[in-house]
C-alpha cells in the first residue's frame, strides 16, 4: 500500500510536467487549429536556456525560471511571426502543421551544433531532505515541481479570463470572423497563443531540469507524452490538459512498478490510440472550440 | 587502426590513438621490433559500421597492413570482423566491449579488453566473495547491451545466491522511482546496475531522494567523469568494474600518467590504459613471429600468456578474449575514481 501510494506520488511530479505540455498543445490547438510539432523541442530549449542561465549566469532558481519562462514567450513569438504568420490566411492546416516540422528540426539541429549529443548536470538549487509524510517521502521536486506549475496555470487561467486580450484570444479562438468583424487583431493573438505555450514548454523544461539532466533529444519523447495528455484530457480543453497530464505520469509510473518499464509507453500510447476511437474529444469534451 | 576519432564514440576512439601513439613511440624509440621501426595508419570510423567496413577495407587491400588496431566503438566491429577472417589479418582489439564479438568464434580478432559477460560474471564474483553480498537485486537497461548484465545472475546462482529481483528500465528513463520502490521491497542490500552511464547517476540521485541505504555497484560504462558530474554526491560510494584507474598506486601506471599528461594535457582514462597494452601485446606478438607475416603474427597473439599490462595479467583463451587474473573495481570517492582492489577470485 505504501509502495502504491509512492508510486502515484512519483508519476505526479512527471504528471506535472506532461501537463505544461499539454496546456501548451491544447493553447495553440484552440486558437489556431493546429498540432505543434515543435512543442517538445521548446522544452528542450526552455532547458538548455535555463541550464545556461543556472550555470553560466549562476543565478538562483526562481530568476532562472521566470527568466527563462520570458525568454522562451518571445522565442515563441519570433518563430510564430517568421514561420507560421506569412500566409497563414491561405495556408492549409497540413502546410502550418509541416512548418511546425521544421521549427522542430531546426531546434534540435542547432542545439546539436552547439551542444552535442552530450548529457548535462542542472544545478541542483532546491535541493534539501525530502519531506516525510506518515511513511511517504515526498519529495522536494515534487512539491517544487507542482506549486510552479500550479502557480503558472493559475496565472494563464486569470489572464485568458479576466484581461482584455485573454478575452480577445478567447473570443478569435471561438469565431475568427466574429471576432475580426468587432476589431480583434486575430493575427496577433495568434502569435500570443503560441508565444504563451512556448512559454509554457520552456517552465517545463526548467522545472524538469534538477530532476533529470539536460539533453538534446530530451523533448522528442516528453513531447510526444505531453500531446497524449492533451488528447486523453480533450484538446483545447484548459482543465483537461492539466488532468490528461497528471493522468499519464501516474499510469506512466505505476506500468513500470506493476507490469515492466518495456510496457510503459506502450501501454501509454496505447490508451492514447483508445481514446482517439472511443472518445476522441477526451475526458473534458471541448464547449465551443469546434464551432469556428 | 581504424578508430572512431569523430561521431558518438569519439571520446573512445581519442583515448585509443592517443595511447598507441604513445606506446608505438616508446617501442620505436627503444629500436623498434628486431631493428625495424613501427609505423602507424590511422582511419577514422565516424563510429559508423560501414564506413568502419571501408577504413577495414582500404587498410588491408590498398595499405596493405599485416595487422589490424580495431575499433573501440564495439558496433563497428562485426561490421567488418568476418573481412579480416577472409584476408587472413589478425586484429587485437583493445576497448571493444560487446561480447557477441568474440562468440562468433572468430580465429583472427584477439580482444584484451574487458568482455562485458566476463565483466558481469567477475562483478558477481566480487558481490560474493569481496562484499559479502546476499540481498542482491538487478537493475539492467532493457536492450541487449542491458542483458549482458543477466549474467550477473547466472553466475550468483552458481555461487549459491538467487537475486532478489530483475528490474528492468529504458534508457533516458526521468524517473527511476518505480523499478526503486520494488527493489525496496523486496529488502535488497545491494544493486547491480547494467546501463549507461547517464542512467546510472539518475539512480544514484533517486535512491538519495528516496532515502534508500543500499550499495550500489555498475557496469564498466560508468566509469566516466560525466557520470560524477551528472550524479554528484549521490553517486558517492558507488563501486563499478574497470580494468584501469589513473589514481592507482601502481608504478607502472603511475608512469603512464604521468607520460600521458605530458603528451596529450590530460588524465588517460581506462580506455586509454587498454590500447597502450594493446600495442604493447601487439609488439611483444611481432617480436615474437620475427617476421612481418600475418599467420605467425595471429599464432604469436594466440600464444599470448601471463603479459604484465597496466589493466592486469592478460591472457587470450580460446575465443580470444583476454583472460584476466585480477579484477580491478573502483570506488567513487571524494568525486573520484579510485581503486577498489581486491585479491584473484580463483
């Protein structure tokens, strides 16, 4: 019973993290109809971002995040405006899909060049005792890991909600005509919306940072988890990326502790190809995001 | 030679030409094998199998070399060991780990390094007798290079000891927790490892978090600086099998060190260690066959008994595989590899 409750515990922290992921596919999936590839390798590069700011810069972690979270936004927003915007009107959803190829293998491609195949050590900063709880250890990453990311989703869920330009996202996302008819510049909170997930990939890769180390090709396979998140929790559904993801890290943990780590994503993706037959629109159905 | 100098294995491939360098200079320097000095072709693998197969190819047929250094990255070694079969060229092999290399029953590739299987069965040999293990669980990666670990149990159940458990994990596994918790339960004292080097910090820093108090014991793949760096304290303590240490006492090696830091501006690692006996063995195999012919060459490696290296007392057996009559293990201590030694296991 221990071991069960500790083994749910430790797919939480990973849970976390396949929930910005999710929250970043579901964003961009909302306001412009679209799978981002490179979702996972904005990850890698919110890592390596903040690896070098750990390191080489040597400051402490929460300048590290935020910093990183910021950088990662407008990194978002350049690659949004050079690759996807020009003739985004016209372009069909398969040509701003394979754009998003693209931007994915140009990440990895440099950051090959500049840093090889090679693994590198995140800053322990927050490390200390794990904190014991009636016989579970409860780690510090994971509380780490889970108030950031709660912090981030609170503060994404009161921007869209209560500011002017969340509601003008919100409002394109839902009736791109309609909103354009009453003066919203759609073309920019598109930008935003992409900008936002890439600023939510990159916490990610920051946050997973001291738990793992730093590497290259990191983001392909968290990348690929953090969209089955998104589908099992609905895509374009805010609440079910954040459930998808926290489902996968725990399902993720408990095959390896109860049938065998060979099985882990098999079982993962399998449960992806379930949902995408049986209940394609995931746990939390989406409202209104189709209608557009 | 043909090395891996550039790709995945070049750290490997750097080491080995270094070292040959070195050790070829020396014999040279002290008036080369009965009066002819030895000359040295190097071609890079790219540790990729077939342009290892071409290097082969262009070393024997157009260089026409009457002996091969084969590649230390072990994927580019069955590429091209069944050429050397067919041309009749001996091969000594000083890094190559993969022990499908020498269960081919190859009569022309001798390998003084360590075989993975050989290693596993002398770590087991060495939990057992050394460490006074019982309570062993194993935590081998889930690829072939992974199993070579499951001889760590065969050869315990000899001994006497069934392990408590086979976890198994994928490389680049992020949390290592599940497969840690089971081992927990199961009451284990001590962890064999068998993976990569990345994946076994990883652990070191789990069964920290996890406040688990077990030993841990790893492969020869660990045994890289990287692995303290990625690991930390966390991996303080732990104890891996390895044919060399530069911290060693030894003479011998000490005067390695010290020649190779001179030469190359760093520390050699194990890698290292093995190809300068490599071309040690080689030399000593030439002077031996007295002539440069390939079929005396092979019967003089063959012959090869008791060498005094820097990785031990080597000797080949029938598969060609070095035979080793000490067991070197390293501990991490103070974030270094030091020597962990301890007497012959037979």
């Amino acid at each position: 019973m221990n071991t069960l409750a500790q083994q749910i515990l430790g797919g939480l922290t990973t849970g976390f993290i396949y929930a910005l992921l999710a929250l970043g596919f579901s964003l961009v999936y909302q306001s412009m109809r679209l799978i981002n590839f490179a979702q996972g390798d904005l990850f890698m590069a919110g890592a390596f971002i903040g690896y070098l700011l750990a390191v080489k810069v040597h400051l402490p972690f929460l300048p590290v995040l935020v910093l990183t979270v910021t950088l990662c936004f407008f990194l978002g927003l350049a690659i949004e405006r050079l690759t996807l915007a020009p003739r985004s009107r016209t372009a069909s959803g398969v040509n701003l899909m394979i754009r998003t190829i693209g931007v994915s293998v140009f990440l990895q491609g440099s950051t090959l060049l500049l840093f090889g195949t090679e693994e590198y050590r995140f800053p322990d900063q927050l490390s200390g005792e794990p904190i014991l709880f009636g016989g579970l250890v409860v780690s510090r990453s994971l509380v780490i890991v889970g108030t950031a990311s709660l912090a981030l989703m609170l503060v994404l869920w009161a921007f869209l909600k209560y500011t002017a330009l969340g509601t003008a996202m919100r409002a394109a996302s839902q009736d791109r005509t309609g909103a354009e008819m009453i003066g919203i510049d759609v073309p920019r909170t598109r930008s935003l919306a992409y900008a936002l997930s890439a600023a939510l990939a990159g916490a990610g890769g920051v946050l997973i940072g001291p738990l793992w180390y730093v590497h290259q090709s990191m983001g392909v396979m968290i990348g690929l988890k953090g969209f089955t998140a998104a589908v099992i929790g609905g895509m374009g559904s805010m609440p079910g990326a954040i459930v998808g993801g926290l489902c996968v890290g725990m399902i993720e943990n408990l095959s390896t502790g109860y049938v065998s780590s060979t099985w882990k994503d098999a079982i993962v993706f399998g449960i992806l190809l379930i949902m995408l037959s049986v209940r394609p629109d995931g746990i939390f159905r989406m409202r209104s995001a189709e209608r557009a | 030679m043909a090395a891996p100098l550039t790709g995945n294995g070049a750290s490997f491939g750097i080491s080995q030409r270094n070292a040959v360098q070195l050790a070829m200079a020396e014999i040279n320097a002290g008036g080369g094998i009965s009066g002819r000095q030895l000359q040295l072709l190097v071609e890079d693998t790219k540790t990729e199998p077939p342009v290892a197969v071409t290097a082969v190819n262009k070393l024997i047929y157009q260089d026409k070399v009457p002996v091969l250094i084969g590649s230390a990255a072990s994927l580019d070694v069955p590429a091209y060991m069944e050429m050397l079969e067919k041309a009749h060229i001996p091969q000594i092999l000083p890094v190559a780990v993969l022990p499908k290399i020498t269960e081919s029953h190859l009569k022309w590739t001798f390998r003084n390094a360590l075989n993975d299987k050989i290693a596993a069965a002398k770590m087991a040999e060495f939990a057992y007798n050394t460490l006074g293990a019982r309570k062993i669980a194993l935590l081998i990666e889930d690829s072939a290079f992974g199993s070579t670990g499951l001889r760590f149990a065969e050869r315990l159940k000899e001994l006497g000891v069934e392990p408590l458990t086979v976890e198994r994990f994928t490389r680049g596994q992020i949390d290592f927790g599940p497969q840690l918790l089971r081992i927990r339960s199961f009451g284990a004292t001590h962890i064999q490892f068998w993976g990569y080097y990345a994946d076994y910090a990883q652990v070191a820093r789990k069964l920290k978090e996890l406040n688990m108090k077990v030993q841990l014991m790893g492969n020869q793949a660990p045994v890289t600086n990287k692995t303290i760096e990625l690991g930390g304290d966390a991996v303080e303590g732990a104890i891996n099998i390895c044919l060399f240490v530069p911290t060693s006492e030894d003479p011998a090696a000490k005067a390695f060190v010290q020649k190779y830091q001179t030469e190359y501006g760093e520390v050699p690692d194990t890698w290292a260690a093995e190809s300068y006996d490599g071309m040690r063995i080689l030399a000593q195999a030439l002077q031996v066959a007295g002539a440069v012919d390939p079929f005396k060459i092979r019967d003089a490696l063959a012959a090869t008994k008791d060498f005094k290296g820097l990785t031990g007392t080597i000797s080949f057996n029938k598969d060609g595989d070095a035979e080793f009559k000490e067991t070197f293990v390293t501990k991490i201590e103070g974030g270094r590899f030091v020597p962990f030694k301890m007497a012959a296991s037979h």
